[in-house]
C-alpha cells in the first residue's frame, strides 16, 4: 500500500505491506537508527517517535496509519533550539550511559516541554513513565529535564 | 627479585599523589561529559543492528529453540523446512565443522543441541533465509522426535541440606556424572566449639530470586565472510577476545582468521559476557556457509530465554555471638541454581563463597557452597557475581543478631566490620585503605539514622516507615579465577591527537572515561584530544575481559603505565626547548611550559612536531598484571582478591499494610572506591546500581511453569523499576581511602553498586513491620503479595 507523510519536515511516500510497523519502515526504508528497537510490544519506550509532536511507540503503530500524519525523530530535530537545550542538558548532567534508551527519552522530554514551560517533577515522572532505562537509575535524566525549567 | 617496572610506576605515581585532594586534579573525578555522549543523544548508528544499513544482500539466521526442558532428541527431521519459500539451509550439530561447544568455563553447552536439550530455551537447529520472516516461519517445519525426561526446576532436588550430598535423580548433565556444578568450602577456627558454647545463635533460611539484565538493546550480531574462510563479526559482546576463542573453536579456525569487533552496547551488566560468544558463533557459521553477510537479531522473548541470568540461591545461615556483641563463628549451606549449563556458574560461585560471610572479623567459620544444574534457564554473571546473594542472607543474619542481642544495628555492626590491619577470614591481611567504619558513619549522618530509627519505631499509621543498613565489601576483578592481566595502547598523532585503544568494551558502565581522564590527567591534554577505537580484536591489545569491576583498575593502570612512559618523553625533550629540568615541565595543552617561566612556553603541536623530528616515539603499550591472588581449595584460606571495594548504604521505605506495596521513600549510598576518578560515572553506578538493586528486592523474579517454561518473557510481565518507582532522594558519596596498586588509588565500582542494595531495602521493610516480623523477611523479591501474606500472619492489620 501507498503511504503519504511528513517525516522530519519533508515529504515522503513509501509502498508498505499493510502488516509493517512503523518501527521497521523508519529504520529499514528511511536508516533512521535513533529509533531503535527493545520489545516490539509496546513497553520498553527505545522506538519512541512524535506523531503529530505526540510521543508514541512506533513498535505500536502500523506504518499505513500515518497517512498524512507528522512523524519526527531526533534526526530532524537537529537544529531545533529546545532540542538542543534538551542534548545539552542530557550531555552535561550525565543523563547518558549505554544510550539505547536516550533517543526516546528526549523525544518524551521534548513533547513535555512543547506543551509546558514549566513542568513538575510529577509532570516529569508521569511523562517518563513510558521510558524504560536500566542503567541510569532516571534520577539524572530528571536532573536534566529539571535543569532546563524556565 | 625486582618488582616490574608496571608495578613500580603504579606506586610511584600512587606515593607521589596520596596526599593530593581529588578536587585539585585536572581532570581526575571532574564532571566530564563523557565521550560519546552526543554520538548518544543523537542515535548515532552505533549498535550492533544499526550496522544493517551499510550491509547488501544480507541472510538472516533464526534459532529453532525446543518447547522441552529436558528430553532426549531421538531424531530431527529439516527436509520440510529446507523446501519453505525464502531457506538457504537448515543446520543441525552435524553441521558445525569444529567443535559444537560455546560453554564458557567448562565445555557443557552446544551451540545447536546434539543429543538431549535441557531447558526450554536450547537451540535445536539453525534456519538461515532471505528474510527474517521467512526463517521464523519455516521454523514450524522442523520436526523432532524427543523422548521426554524428568524436569527438575527444584535444586533441593538435585542436593540436600546437612552436606549438601548429590540425591539420587534424573541426570540433566549425564555426561559429568553429576548434576553438582562445583562445590567451595570455607573451614576456619573451631566453629563447632564456638556453637556449642555461644550465648546467642541465630539461624534463617533465605531464598533470592534469578533475575534477569533486562538490558534494552537485545542481542544482535552481524558477520562478514572474508576471503581465505575467514570472517569479521560485530556483536553485541562484552569480551571480544572471549567471544573470537568461543566463534574460532565452532568453526574451527585459527584466532587470527577470525576478527571480533564490539561497536556500543545497549546495556550488558554480566549478561552479554557468554551469549555474545552464542550469537556470533551463530551469524559467523551462517556466513561462512552462505558466503554472505549473515546477521542475527533476537527479539526481546528470545533475549529472556536465550541469555544467562543471576543465579538464584537458597541458604541456611547459622550466625554465633557474644553477649557484648561481638561475632564469634558462622556456619553456612549455600545453594546456587546455575539452571541448564555452566556458564560462569563455577566463578560465580568461587565469588559467593569468598564474600559469603561479610566484610567482618570472622575466627570461626564452616561454610559449604554448591552451584548445581536445573532445568531452568541457565545462569552466569550478572553485575554482583554471587555477593549480592550471600550479603542479602548475611546482612539479614546481622539485623537478627542485633535485635536479638538489643544493640542497634549499626553499633553491632561498628562492633565487627573490618578495617586497616585486620584479617579477612580468608587470612588476608588489609594493610591498606579500608574505608568501611567511614563509609558506615557517614551514611549515618547523612541518613540521620539514630533519630529516625527511635521515630519510626513509634509508628501506629496504616503506611509503615522504617530505615535500614546494609554493608558489604567486593573484590575487585577476578582475582584467583584466572590470568588477570590488561593493557592498552596510545598513539599521539602527528596532529598532538591521541588514539586510545583497549580491548575493554562500553556496555554503557562508562569506565572507558575513567580511561580517559587517567591518560588526560597524565599527560596534561584535555579529554577532547582523545579518541578511543572501539575494541577490535585484529587492532586493539587483548585487554581481558570487561567484567568484575576490573576496567577502571587494571585497564586504567595500563593506560597509566604507558601515559607515564610517554609523559616522561615529552618532559626530557621539552626540557631541551624550553630549558629547564624534565621534572619542572608543566603541559596544559596546548600550552608547555616550565613551572617558574610560564610566560616563556611552546605548544603541544610543537613539542610533537618536534618528536618526530628528533625520532622520539610517540606510541606506547602498557600492561599490567595483577598482584597474585591465592586461594586453599580445601579451607578457604589465602587472599582472594587484591583488593576490596568497601560500601555502606540506608534506605528509608514506607510499607503500605493494606496492600503490601513498598515504596523506597530515601537512600544513601557511601562507597569507598580508592579514588574518584570519573565522578559522573561513579554517581551513575551509585544510582542506577540503586535502582536495578530496589527491583532485585521488590519486583523481579523470574516464573516457571511446572514443565520449566517461563512465563514472564517480556517487560510488560517482568517488571523492572520504572522513573515513578525512584526514591525522592539518593544521596552517593565516596570514601577515598587509596589503593596503592589502582591508578591513583582507585578501585572498581560497577558491581558493588548493587551489592548492598536489596538487604538494605529488606532491612528497613523489616524495621517497618516491627520486630516479630523480623525472620519472616527472608527472601526477595519482596512483592507486593509476599509482604501482604507477611503482614496478614503476623496480623498487622484487621
């Protein structure tokens, strides 16, 4: 089938069968790495992507449902200033060790912040939650995102 | 005889900066971004199946796994798989050309199971095809005829209590002999004396759960055929040089014709040390055969069944004391459950053993350890190697004698710990930094432990608070089980650019920065001059392997020896432009100057440039060797390991009585680590080694029907701690009390971090519940239902 949609800014059509994921279609047909697989069920949150600037599990997602839909990953976040705010961030306060989960956390991160300047750390809890990380422990990845609180 | 040069310069450089605070180094325990931190955030493709989009035409290998836990296999029947649309071939154990056998201490498990399979997880044939999908679906047409056997999940049914004797059963490992692993025994003093004229006993049986790493990039591995039957693989690997003895031993090739390279891996702790070798091994045969790059990825329930896990253990311990309070003799039965194969399992034990009565003077001692063979899931090194198991029972053994004796847990334990100039049971003399009674008395203060254990023991509330106290030691890398050597090689380029290069991988730990700031520090270059090669086992120095806390130590003294070396050469020919004594060089690249004439100075280029030009070589190997470790099979006697990284940590939880959830409401982590050398990575291990430790103690374990099948394979029923799970707080600091043999005194941190974790959680569970409860706490994952039973029995709640 023939998809139309937006990804990182740009126009895109692709011929799907109708059972692939949106996971497969982003890192086999488009080589985006960033969004990496973990579980393909649903909750492990590495595959995390923003449609519509709404994190989602792109496991989760068949690829002909984003007909017309808006799809980002961190590829095409690159020169967006809150983007960069957020890597700093992650970078400087050590919010990194094997980094397979890092991607989808800024991801989750950067659609809280779009939405809320200032975020609690409830807010940052609850946005997280759908994260899984088993190297950091989440206390500096909530340092991170508490850093940038304007 | 004359002690190596290695040696001499590791305590040369430890003299000379004993007395130097860590806050006035350079780069040493500085917050630095570490170094591939935007590579990282950006998701770079740098793991192993990210490497698929520079592959063509590539075949994919899937793993036929039997659905029997233990059978005899009479025959297996491909021919209808071989004709599904899509397969190139079907292989069985005949087609491995060398030696079918990926067992990583003791040749127990085949890479494809010839004669029996032995838990519900072997691999049974390998299907390789164009698409990933079209070999799992020809994996229905293997057909294999079993003949079943008795599936033992129970090690009490393969050993007894009082001798830990082998019971008459149906052999999993026929061809041993024996389903008992290894057997280790501790026999110190006159225990038997002791306890029959102790004024206090107290004796418990403890369970701990297998847990699995969870790490969240699953296996994967890519292999090339290269010309003259040789290959290159990238896998998912902590030991590359490990992993090409297991893949050169299935294909039967020499070393050199297989290359192993270890991009970045999504998290390891222990688990990617012997699949690495099985999924390379797998993706290296297919090549080889098919003449095409072959890759091999594992979804995330054949990560669960496919990979070892912590061995789980059952334990009866016996602790003596005096009346005063003072420990007197401790007898001990430990039992680890290695499941189906080896794995690790002898050296996990040989740890649990060492660790097995605590870091406290202990004169009497009669302990006896088995590690044995279930039907289960095999087991093999996780993050802790067997202590996180033996200070869950001996640190809930010590919160019993101290209710029992009426003193309080810290008093009891300030009373027995180890410090400078003691003996270890072993007989091991600790002439150098012990930092346990520091770091015991400062997670006291920090955690204002007196007052809130008086305040919660008051509580009437539905929602109970308590505080606990763990404490532990853990020898630093591998001490007596084997060769312990590593080293490393630096190039500065023409450019003044630096390569690092080492056989140690990154699974995310994040000693490589430690590596880092060593060589920085040394030579006096800023960390962003530095790049460090991946490890390769054609480029790189076998660096031994990346497991038990070793890399900051041992690979760090090898980068030290040879930034040494080199920070020597560089002085003597600065000296000549600048004109001053060698010793009087400062380098502050880019600038060089002398100590008294900073206004006079040359640039690190220069001073490269000129090396060159005056032939002073600017590559530099070095290694280093550990100091001996002893070990007396028949009582445990000897020094084990060369050193002990030393920890204490308080956790405050609040236990809900109407539900039985625990939340960990606070925690300090105190460890003494010689130095601090990399402070982002030492605050990580203390967090997240917290963190993976509280769901040790509260959630994860792993279930098994009555025929051995798992049934929480994925993370949606194996739960691990999510950001809504953290304490509010978890402090970490350090003691530095030295190590004379570690790079600037440092010592190992990545596997201590979680040691003391889960008795420390337990301890306080068993501090909020009140004082009768206190045995029934003993054993975890402290779920929910468990705590519920526990409070209904002792009828906390109406």
């Amino acid at each position: 089938m023939k998809v139309r949609f937006i990804l990182n800014n740009r126009e895109v059509e692709v011929d799907v069968d109708p059972r692939e994921i949106l996971l497969d279609t982003l890192r086999y047909r488009f080589g985006l790495k960033s969004v990496k697989r973990g579980c393909e069920r649903g909750e492990c949150g590495t595959c995390t992507v923003l449609i519509n600037d709404k994190p989602v599990y792109s496991c989760m997602v068949l690829t002909v449902q984003v007909e017309g839909q808006r799809i980002t990953t961190v590829e095409g976040l690159v020169n967006d200033d809150l983007f960069k705010k957020i890597i700093v961030s992650f970078a400087e306060k050590g919010a990194i060790q094997c980094g397979f989960c890092t991607p989808g956390f800024i991801l989750t991160a950067y659609a809280l912040y779009r939405i809320k300047d200032k975020p609690s750390i409830e807010d940052i809890l609850k946005a997280l939650e759908g994260n899984l990380c088993r190297c950091t422990g989440y206390k500096k990845i909530v340092d991170a995102l508490t850093s940038i609180r304007s | 005889m004359s002690k190596p040069d290695y040696v001499e310069i590791i305590e040369e450089i430890f003299h000379k900066y004993r007395e130097k605070k860590t806050r006035d180094f350079k780069y040493i325990g500085k917050k630095i971004v570490r170094w591939d931190a935007i590579d990282k955030v950006l998701g770079e493709p740098i793991f192993t199946a990210d490497l698929l989009k520079y592959i063509k035409n590539p075949v994919f290998v899937y793993s036929v796994r039997t659905e029997y836990a233990h059978a005899k296999i009479k025959s297996i029947d491909v021919s209808n798989a071989e004709k599904y649309p899509g397969v190139l071939n079907v292989l069985t154990a005949k087609d491995i050309p060398g030696v079918n056998d990926v067992g990583y201490v003791i040749p127990d498990q085949p890479l494809i199971a010839d004669r029996k399979v032995r838990y519900i997880g072997d691999t049974i044939a390998l299907i390789i095809a164009e698409s990933y999908e079209n070999a799992v679906d020809a994996s229905d047409y293997v057909s294999v005829d079993y003949e079943p056997l008795e599936v033992i999940l129970d090690p009490l049914k393969i050993v007894e209590w009082n001798g830990l004797e082998e019971k008459p059963h149906t052999l999993i490992h026929d061809e041993r002999g024996s389903d008992v692993l290894s057997r280790y025994k501790i026999r110190v003093g006159d225990p038997k004396k002791v306890f029959n004229e102790a004024p206090v006993i107290v004796e418990n049986e403890y369970r701990t759960p297998m847990q699995e790493h969870a790490y969240l990039e699953p296996e994967a591995a890519i292999a090339l055929p290269e010309p003259g039957d040789a290959v290159t693989i990238y896998a998912k690997t902590q030991c590359p040089f490990d992993t090409r003895k297991a893949v050169a031993q299935v294909l039967g090739l020499p070393f050199n014709k297989v290359r192993v390279i270890a991009p970045a891996l999504g998290g390891g702790f222990g688990g990617a040390e012997d699949v690495g070798n099985e999924v390379a091994a797998k993706a290296a045969l297919a090549a080889l055969i098919t003449k095409r790059p072959a890759v091999v990825l594992f979804t995330r329930e054949e990560s669960f069944i496919g990979h070892s896990k912590r061995h789980s253990m059952i334990a009866r311990y016996k602790h003596a004391a005096s009346r005063d309070g003072r420990l007197l003799g401790i007898e001990a039965e430990i039992i680890l459950d290695t499941g189906a194969y080896a794995s690790l399992g002898p050296f996990v034990g040989w740890r649990a053993i060492v660790h097995s009565t605590g870091p406290y003077r202990v004169e009497n001692a009669w302990i006896d350890l088995a590690v044995v063979y279930t039907n289960k899931v095999y087991a093999g090194a996780f993050r802790g190697f067997g202590n996180p198991q033996v200070t869950f029972a001996v640190e809930r053994q010590m919160d019993l004698l101290a209710e029992e004796l009426g003193m309080d847990p810290v008093e009891f334990r300030l009373k027995n710990i180890l410090r400078n100039g003691d003996r270890t049971v072993h007989g091991q003399l600790l002439d150098h930094g012990v930092g346990l009674e520091e770091a015991i008395k400062k997670a006291v203060e920090a955690s204002g432990w007196f007052e809130k254990r008086r305040r919660y023991n008051l509580e009437k509330d539905v929602y109970r608070r308590g505080i606990g106290i763990a404490v532990f030691y853990h020898g630093n890398s591998i001490g007596a089980e084997g060769a312990d050597y590593s080293s490393a090689s630096i190039i500065i380029q023409r450019d003044g650019s630096i390569i690092l290069r080492s056989g140690v991988t990154d699974m995310g730990q994040g000693s490589i920065q430690s590596l880092i700031n060593i060589l920085a520090e040394t030579l006096g270059v800023p960390p962003s001059y530095i790049r460090v090669e991946p490890a390769d086992t054609s480029t790189v120095p076998d660096s031994g392997p990346t497991v038990a806390s070793r890399v900051t130590v041992m690979t760090g003294n090898a980068v030290l020896v040879a930034a040494y070396k080199l920070r020597n050469r560089l002085n003597k020919l600065a000296a000549e432009m600048l004109g001053c004594e060698p010793e009087d060089i400062v380098i502050e690249a880019p600038n060089v100057y002398c100590r008294d004439d900073p206004e006079n100075s040359i640039t690190w280029q220069e001073l490269v440039e000129q090396s060159f030009w005056k032939g002073i070589p600017l590559q530099e190997f070095g290694y280093y060797r550990a100091p001996p470790a002893e070990w007396d099979e028949e009582t445990g006697r000897g020094s084990p390991y060369f050193t002990y990284t030393f920890g204490a940590i308080v956790s405050e939880v609040e236990v809900d009585l109407e539900t039985g959830v625990t939340r960990v409401l606070e925690a300090v982590t105190v460890y003494d680590i010689g130095r601090v050398v990399n402070l982002i990575g030492a605050e990580l291990h203390a967090i997240g080694g917290y963190i993976q430790g509280m769901g040790y103690a509260l959630m994860e374990d792993l279930y098994y029907d009555d025929q051995g099948r798992v049934y929480n394979t994925n993370l949606s029923t194996y739960h691990i701690p999510t950001a809504k799970d953290i304490p509010k707080e978890i402090k970490a600091y350090f003691v530095e009390a030295g190590y004379y043999h570690g790079p600037y005194g440092a010592k190992g941190l990545g596997e201590p971090s979680i040691v003391g974790i889960a008795p420390s959680i337990a301890n306080a569970i068993a501090h909020a519940l009140g004082g009768k409860v206190n045995r029934d706490i003993n054993k975890i994952p402290l779920t929910p239902d468990t705590l519920y039973m526990i409070i209904k029995k002792h009828n906390l709640i109406k």
